[in-house]
C-alpha cells in the first residue's frame, strides 16, 4: 500500500488523493514525497491529463511531516549529518517546485497544467506547505478545521517552502502571525486573511472545476511573474526596512535569543527576500538544517511533539486495564479550583455534581463556567446552544447524596488533611465501591491522606495547574497502595479533558513543585545575598523561564510559600534547608505584602493590580551588594536548583519516566522550552561537565547543588539521560 494515489478521471483531471494507511491523520515521509513526485511527473507526461487535484482521502488533509524522517535523514548521511538534511530538505523543495511550475515553458510561462488542491478538514505544516505550491486552494467550510504553520511551537520553522511562500504571498508583516506564532485558522478566517483561496461545501468537486477552466495566467505565481514586488517592501524598500526591524527587535524581546528557530526563520525571510525566488527556498533549506543541528531543536521535537503525544495516548497507562473513560464526576468544593476541574469536565461532555457546604458557593463555582462560556459567545467560539449544553451538564449542591452514580470523585477542598478525611468519610458512605476517589492537592502525601479511605487501591492524587482551564499538565500521584484501574481511571479521565498526564510516584511535593520551589526559593536566597532582583529577574527571563522566580512567588502568593514553609520545617526538623529563605519570606508577609492578590509584594503594583516594576522598599531591608555576580552563575543557580530535583526524583522513583520529567516540566512550570525539559538540558550540557558545575555551585553556594550519585554515575561513564533510559521512548 502506498501513501499516494492516483485517479485519471474521463473529463481529463488526475485526483492524487493522500491517504497513509493506518494512521488517523496523514504525515509525509520522505518516501511518500519521492512517490508523490513520480505521480507529478505522470499527470504532467500524459496528454490526456489536463490538470490535477490534490487531496485527502481522510476528514482532514495532514497533520504534518513525520519528524522521524528528519531524523532518518541525519542518520543516513552518517559523518556529515548536515549535508543529508540539507539535500534531504532540498529534494523536497524540488518535488514542491515542480508541481508549482506544473510543466510550464520557463520563458513563455505557458502549457503548464493547472494544479490545485482541495482540503477535507486540518492542514498543517507540510500539509499546508504543499497546498501553497498548488496553483489555487480550496477548504472546506468546517469550523473545526485548522489551518496553519505550527513548527515554531516546537522548535523548528517551517522548512517546507513556506516560509518563503507566505512572505511572498502575503508580505512579511502579515506572514508573521502565522510563521513566527504558529497561529492557526479556520476556514474562513484563513480565506480573510490569505492562507487559502476559496471555501467550498465540496472542495474537491470546486477544485476540479477550477482546473478545467484555468488558463495559463491562473497558474503563474506572482513571485515568478516579470516585475514582482513583495507585499509590504521588501528590506531595502523604505517600508520593508522598518518591518525587519521591528521584527527583529519584536523576536528578540519575545525570544530573548534562547530560541534558536525564531531568529533563524527571520533570517531566511530576511535574506529570501533580496534574492530570486529559487535562491530563496536554498536559504530557507539552509537555515532550516541550521535550526534541525540545533540541539534545541532535537530536544523540542522531543519532548513537545513525540513525547507529548506519546503520553496522550497513554504510553505509561497500566496494561490490562479495560477502558475507564468517566461518565459521572463528582467534584468536591466549589472555589477556584473546583470551579475549574467542573469547567473542563462539563466542556469535555462529562456530567458534573459540584457539591460545596453552601448553596450559595456551589452556585458561585458553576457560575464560573457560565463566565468562561460568555467569554466564548463574544469572542464566536461559543453558541447559545452550547452554552445550554455545557451548563447542563453541571449540577451545584450541597447533597451529598447527589454524588450517586458518580464513577470518579474530585476532591478540591481545603488544604487540610483533617478537612479532607472528613469529606472522604462522607463520600465514600453514598458513592458505589467501584468508584474511583481522587484527591487535588499539591503537596499532600497520598499515601497518608489514602488512610481515610476504606479502599485504598482505588485512591489516588490528580494534581490539577491553576487556572484549570489554561493549563496542559495534570499530575498524577500514586499512592502506596494504588492499583492500576485508578491509575488507568485518572489517566483515561485527563485524556477525556484533553490535557497531558504525568504519573508520579508519592513524595513530598510530588514531581512539580519539588522542582519548582527551589527556583523560587534560589531567587529569593540571592535577594538576601543582595544579588541585584533585577538581575535575577532578567537572568530568568534571558535563559527562557516564563517568570523571573520573585515574579512567580508574587503570582502564587507569599502567604502560601509562607505556610509551605511552615509546613515543610515541621515535617523535616533539623533537616530543613530553607531558614534563609523563610527570614525573607516571613518579613515580607509580615510587612503585608503577600503578592499580586494583595498588591504588594517583591513588585510594586498600581490600584488595578498592574505590575510597576520592583518594589523599591525591598533594597532597604536587603541592600544591593556593589559586586554582582556573574549572568551565568545566577542562571545555573537558577536552572540547576530546578534540574537537580528532577535527577533525584528520578533517582528515588518518584519520577518513572524520563519523558513524563522533562514533559511534565515544560507545560507545568514553563521550564526553559527551548531546552526541552530539565534532563534534556543536562543532557545538552553533556554528564561530565553537569557533574563538574554542580561541584562548583556546591563549593559556593552549598550542598543543595550536590551532584546526585545518579549524575555523577552517568558522567563517569559519560552517558545521557536519553541514552541510557532511551528504552521508555521506544515503548511509546
């Protein structure tokens, strides 16, 4: 079976449908472009063919290239992995550039055959690059259909042509939504703004139309007609010139210079556009194989494509378990967080029972829905029907009795394991045995909170990211005496919500804030050390965390560090490292200044609760020592404290997979993306030389950046993470 296929139909139009077999959405290899290419050259060799249409034989058209192919093409080429990307990505230029041509007579630009391309649903990457070198696009109507250039979103750019096509079809300022955001479409928003050409109820029936009424001048693109001119300016255009600036500096400030793809899809718009158009696509093909030498590039793939995906279809989800997807999902607690789990529920078609102690809170929680939803009528994502529908699903009370029928039950309430066995208590009196009982909390042992169950095997910890809505990660924790189908359940539920899942071991803090309190925790330490809080701020930002780690204690809230902090010193006795942090901490709640919610906390704040900068009080307490450390220094004090946890929860099984640790780092706290994760990036410092930065930071800061014995075993024998527990991807 092939990927490609080709109908010659009797009114002289060739119908080249994609269709790969076994996969739900088409993604193009470098075989199938070899084939598609010899179908071209059938269509355009055959007197009988008078034009082509491209299409799917699937709902929507493609997903993208198979990014496994890229790596083939580094393989193949052994010593010179940059020479076989380069002709690899070049070869695909060609197959894209002679169905652009079409057979054409290069001086009289006549006797080519009209090409067009009619798409079922979703085209993306590739699978809009290839429409673009068609001579006319036809989508269909469908609201749910995307369209769009998302390579950005994971390291790349687009390499496929499309660069260079959209700027020149479009301009460079309007391109630059769709090639450096990855901003993506429906049909119709991608017909206003010039992605495709005509939306149609029967995209292939129209497109054979077209071709069979296309003339010569239909199928000349304007970049390779006499006297071109690029929309906007180009750059030595007064007009163009001012947009590459402001672009640069745009990309610059977005990107702080730690994404790599961004600068260089810039670059090759930049240079692309003073030089012909076949010049052009060689320099996009060049810094696209710079990008894919990139190590950020690899470990973006890695991690936000091929591993995401993986754990969305459930590549860690106990075996033998029959499907447990959840019909009925009792959520305790109606605050902010419960609100939110009865958001993404309801959304997802789930039926909700939103129980709180108060009619009133109850109804405030299901209200939120009814906000969020609002919103969604506004903005035309949302119709009245809908609204209907998703609020229907949600039922607010205060009975308990209500929770019958329930399969999965959501504790959110108060963070208080003498609360929450009460409620466990309570529940477990109405709901069936075969209910699954889950608990939100962030920093709760499971295992302990378990004991107030009467069936611990079917009690587990789903760890939800505030606000609920917004974010991708969802953590789930074992406890000691989990058993699989609760496992199964939590996993089968968070892809029902459409969210990716973590399964973590039981420990303290779990996986997520085991990492990120110690960045918080790094920030604050340099602020008593007198380390510049801009500096640390910046340095943050600089090396691609979201938020600096004195912005993010603001946003989370000083008082709950505080009590963390309490918490934690409670439980671990003299064994607790924190007392530097903690003398900042207490001060500042002391002082009132509890963060965003309060407006006032390490930064200052105007009455709308709007950022104005580092509160200038906070140098009185701590002054600015007039020797500054180095940038780098305060960026791997910040990065290490970060990456060293996830080694030791590696290490002490907390973490079973070395893909859910990197994963669960970037979508949970926003752990530098470029770098692909924490253990991604101690694997783009190399073993040896992490082990040797972490004796360095030892001997000047302290033994919290102790190099684990894992990495230091690993630097020993010189071995990566990827390397060495390379088996879990495999098992994908």
């Amino acid at each position: 079976m092939t990927d490609f296929t080709m109908d010659k139909g009797a009114d002289g139009v060739a119908v080249i449908t994609w269709d790969c077999p076994g996969k739900s959405m088409n993604v193009l290899s470098m075989e199938a472009g070899q084939h598609l290419e010899s179908l071209i050259d059938e269509a355009l060799a055959d007197d009988a063919v008078k034009g082509v249409v491209i299409t799917s034989g699937k709902d929507s058209f493609a997903a993208g290239m198979d990014l496994n192919a890229i790596a083939a093409m580094k393989d193949a080429a052994g010593e010179n992995p940059a020479e076989g990307l380069f002709e690899g990505v070049m070869g695909l230029h060609r197959v894209l550039r002679k169905i652009e041509l079409a057979g054409m007579d290069p001086k009289t630009q006549k006797g080519g055959k009209p090409i067009a391309a009619a798409l079922p649903g979703t085209a993306l990457g590739i699978g809009l690059e290839l429409p673009l070198a068609t001579h006319r696009i036809f989508v269909t109507p469908d609201p749910k259909a995307k369209i769009g250039l998302p390579e950005i979103m994971v390291g790349i750019f687009p390499g496929g042509g499309g660069t260079t096509r959209l700027v020149r079809k479009m301009g460079a300022m309007a391109a630059s939504p769709f090639l450096l955001e990855g901003k993506l479409s429906d049909p119709m928003k991608a017909k206003a703004a010039g992605l495709v050409d005509e939306v149609a109820a029967d995209p292939l029936e129209a497109a054979r139309a077209w071709v069979l009424e296309a003339t010569d001048k239909d199928i000349v693109k304007p970049w390779d007609q006499k006297g071109y001119k690029m929309p906007g300016g180009a750059p030595y255009h007064p007009a163009g010139f001012m947009t590459f600036v402001g672009a640069s500096a745009m990309v610059h400030g977005k990107t702080k210079g730690v994404y790599p793809a961004a600068k260089a899809l810039l670059s090759a718009v930049y240079e692309g556009a003073m030089v012909p158009f076949d010049t052009a696509l060689k320099i996009e093909a060049r810094w696209f194989t710079h990008v894919l030498m990139n190590p950020s590039s690899g470990a973006m793939i890695r991690s936000l494509f091929i591993n995401k995906g993986a754990l969305e279809k459930g590549a860690v989800r106990p075996e033998g378990v029959d499907d447990q997807s959840v019909k009925k999902v009792g959520v305790l607690g109606a605050g902010m967080m419960g609100a939110g789990i009865a958001l993404v529920s309801a959304m997802a078609g789930i039926e909700v029972v939103l129980l709180d102690q108060k009619q009133e809170a109850a109804d405030k929680g299901k209200a939120y829905t009814e906000g969020y939803l609002d919103q969604g009528i506004k903005k035309k994502k949302v119709d009245e029907a809908k609204k209907e529908r998703v609020l229907g699903q949600i039922t607010a009370t205060t009975d308990y009795a209500a929770l019958a029928g329930c399969d999965l039950i959501i504790e959110a309430v108060f963070e208080d394991p003498k609360i929450k066995a009460e409620v466990t208590a309570k529940v477990e009196e109405v709901i069936g045995e075969d209910c699954i009982f889950a608990t939100n909390t962030s920093t709760l042992p499971i295992t302990e909170l378990a004991k107030a169950s009467k069936r611990p095997e079917q009690f587990i910890g789903i760890h939800f990211f505030s606000p609920v809505e917004k974010m991708a990660l969802v953590e789930i924790i074992k406890g000691g005496a989990t058993g699989d189908r609760a496992t199964a359940k939590a996993l089968d539920y968070v892809r029902q919500i459409r969210k990716t899942p973590i399964v973590v071991n039981d420990a303290r803090f779990f996986y997520a804030n085991r990492c990120i309190i110690p960045y918080i925790n790094e920030g604050i330490r340099m602020v008593a050390e007198g380390v510049n809080p801009t500096l640390i701020e910046n340095a943050a930002k600089m090396v691609g965390m979201p938020l600096g780690p004195l912005q993010l204690v603001d946003e989370t809230s000083i008082d709950l560090g505080a009590k963390i902090a309490r918490a934690t010193k409670a439980a671990m006795g003299a064994e607790y490292p924190d007392e530097a942090v903690d003398e900042v901490i207490f001060w500042m709640e002391g002082e009132g200044r509890l963060g965003r919610k309060a407006n006032a906390g390490f930064y200052a704040y105007d009455e709308k609760g709007k950022r104005q900068g580092l509160w200038e009080g906070l140098a009185a307490r701590y002054p600015v020592a007039e020797e500054q450390p180095e940038l780098t220094d305060v960026q791997h004090r910040l990065l290490f404290a970060q990456a060293l946890e996830a080694v030791r929860a590696l290490e002490e099984g907390v973490l079973m997979d070395i893909r859910e640790g990197d994963v669960g780092a970037i979508l949970g706290w926003g752990f530098a993306p470029w770098s692909g994760g924490p253990l991604s990036w101690l694997d783009i410092l190399g073993a040896p030389y992490a082990a040797e930065r972490c004796d360095a930071l030892e001997a000047a800061y302290g033994a919290r950046f102790a190099c684990p014995t894992l990495l230091r075993e690993m630097a020993e024998k010189t071995q990566s993470f990827y390397g060495r527990f390379g088996k879990m991807d495999e098992a994908a």
